[in-house]
C-alpha cells in the first residue's frame, strides 16, 4: 500500500513531534513568567475579570515562550557546544532552526495583539518591548559582547510582573518597578552560581560569562556583592505598597541564608569547591529559585489578604 | 525507509495535528469567553448620546 502523502525521500526518522515545539517555548522559564506576572496582575489596586486576568497571563506567557524560541534559533550554534543546552530542539536535529524562528515571530506578534486587545495597548507595548530586549538587546548583542551580559540581559526577565500589573490597572506606579528590581537584581547571583558550577559549558561557548573573563574568584566576590545589594532592596521593599508582616518575616529570613550562602562561596576556593563537587554553590543555587518564589509568593500573600483586612501595614 | 501502515511517524504526525486542532479549539473558546467577559463587564457600552432636545 503506498501513501500518496508521503514523501519517501524526505522522511525523516526523528520528525519532530508536537513537544519539541512546545519546549522550544522554554517551559520552565515560562512558569516563572507566569508566576511573576499573576502576582503583578493580583497585586494591583485594580481589580480584574477572571477571564481578562486569565488571557492577560496567557498571552504574557506565550510572549516569553516566543522570545524564549527566538532566542534557541540565534543561540543554536553556542546550544550545540554546551552540555547544559545540547538536548534541545535545534541542537538535537529535531527542529530546524528557520522552524523555531518563524514559530518565535508568529507567536510574538499574536500574543503582543491578543495581550492589547485582551487588556490595553500599554501592557502590549510592554510585551513587545520585553520581547525585542530578550531577544535583540540580550540574545542577539550583549550575551556574545559583555560579561556584565546576565545583569542587564536579566531585565527581560524582570519585566513580566510590571506587564502584569500595567494589564490589571492601565497605568504605571512605583510597586511593579519594585518587583522588576527584586527579579533584575536577583537574576546575577543566581546565574554566576550556575556558571561555577556548569564549570567549562560557557568557556567552551565562548561565551564572555564573568567565570570566563575575570575569574571564578571575582564571580565569587560578585555574588557576594550583589546579594547584599539584594537583601537590602528585598527587606526595604516590605515598607512600601507591596509589603506587610507576611512579606517582612519572608524576606527577613530568606535574605539571611542567602547572603549565608553567598559568604560561604566568596569563602571557598576552587580546590575546596571541586572537593566536594561545588556543593555550596550548588545549594545556592537551588535556594535562589526558592528565594524568588517565596518573595513573589509573600507579595501574593498581603495582596490576597488585604481585602481582609490583613495585609500589608 | 519502509512506510507501514501504522509507521511511528504517523502517529508523531497524527500528535502534531491533534495538538494545532485543540490549541485553535482552545483560542476559538478564549476569543468567546473574553467576549462574553468584555460585553457583559460593560467595556463595550457606548456613551450615552447628548440629547439634542436640550440644546433647543
């Protein structure tokens, strides 16, 4: 039986299926600016229908996804090399790069019109402008230009909580710009300790990370300093609109074993590290995920009991 | 490479088009539901027009 369909010449074995195209949308990171952007979405003064909150986090999240596949096409060639990002779509043969390039514009332009007329045309704007940061002021510029490239490129991924709130209310106000600094200033540690530990994947790159070009032990230092900059930032925004007790005892707690861990790996040196396969840094790692989930969680928190009559001061 | 009836490849294929086939069900029901959201919500009322009686 033959299937007129079908063109033997062009089969291919491992034809992608209908997940490698979904995690060229980075899923993972996807939940993180679902989450964001829902607390931003909550914790504004407006309130919003179900249904808008529920497109306006949707499309927001399909935006990320779109910036998320643009960036796997640009970055395909670097994707290959590293341990950490050689299973992925393009880099697998699944998908083809043109493929992922033109699934991240169709969806950037569908979710940038979908968030404005599900909402309102600033929040699009915003999305879009999220979008061009991701992928041409990080991605495309700075990511291959400059070792200081997470702490500016991780402004794409501070953005989502202001979308959030810009859909719900309209308008801008200081309490989303405090939660994009939260994310913004949270986004450097956490990367430099994935770089201590990924160990050669961004050497091998070339990519000019700060293990790369300065040295393990001034990322060291780097962490350090930028964690302090963190809590300082983190445990003063419990005094403005966002905070209340919930958040104040959240942030009081979790910026103590953060700058703990980030002392204990401006202490260690590469053998002592190696002898015991970067534990520390491994472990700040993972308590940097629970960092920022906690606090956004806290800010969720007053924003839900407020009508309470509990939260906030 | 041989095509069977029942090839792997076009339960993949038959995969990817459910997936696109839901994935506009699932638009279509969201572009209803914000509708339904947006008119009932008062988004799409009009202004009232100035009567035109108290200007005589």
């Amino acid at each position: 039986m033959s299937d007129a369909s079908i063109n033997a010449s062009t089969l291919r074995e491992d034809e992608a299926g209908f997940g490698d195209y979904f995690a060229l949308l980075k899923p993972r990171v996807m939940s993180l600016v679902v989450f964001t952007a829902l607390v931003g979405l909550l914790a504004a003064p407006t309130p919003v229908h179900p249904m808008v909150g529920f497109c306006a986090i949707l499309f927001i999240a399909i935006g990320g996804g779109a910036s998320g596949a643009l960036n796997m096409w640009w970055d395909a060639d670097i994707d290959r090399v590293m341990k950490r990002t050689r299973g992925r779509p393009i880099p697998a043969g699944k998908v083809e790069a043109g493929e992922a390039m033109v699934l991240g514009l169709a969806l950037s332009g569908f979710a940038v019109i979908m968030l404005a007329l599900a909402t309102n045309i600033l929040a699009g704007a915003f999305l879009a402008f999220t979008i061009f940061f991701y992928v041409v002021i990080y991605t495309m510029w700075l990511k291959r230009a400059t070792p200081q490239n997470i702490v500016i490129g991780g402004a794409a991924g501070a953005f989502p909580p202001v979308i959030g709130w810009i859909a719900a209310t309209g308008d801008m106000a200081i309490e989303p710009w405090l939660m994009f600094a939260l994310t913004f200033m949270w986004t450097p540690p956490h990367f430099w300790a994935l770089a201590l530990f990924m160990r050669s994947d961004y050497d091998d790159a070339g990519v000019p990370m700060l293990t790369v070009t300065h040295g393990r032990p001034a990322t060291r230092t780097h962490i350090l300093v930028y964690t302090a900059l963190l809590a300082l930032l983190a445990v003063g925004a419990a005094f403005s609109g966002l905070g209340g007790p919930v958040y104040l005892a959240v942030a009081l707690v979790m910026n103590a074993l953060f700058l703990r861990g980030a002392w204990r790996i401006s202490r260690r040196d590469e053998t002592a590290s190696e002898a015991d396969n970067f534990r520390a840094e491994r472990s700040f790692f993972k308590l940097s995920l629970l960092y920022l989930f906690l606090h956004f969680g806290a800010i969720l928190a007053e924003a839900v009991l407020k009508p309470f009559g509990l939260g906030g001061w | 490479m041989a095509i069977k009836v029942t090839h792997d490849l076009h339960k993949r294929r038959f995969g990817r088009n459910l997936g696109v086939g839901l994935l506009l069900a699932g638009f279509v029901a969201i572009v209803f539901g914000l509708t339904i959201a947006k008119v009932t919500s008062g988004d799409f009322q009009m202004k009232p027009a100035t009567s035109s009686a108290g200007q005589n």
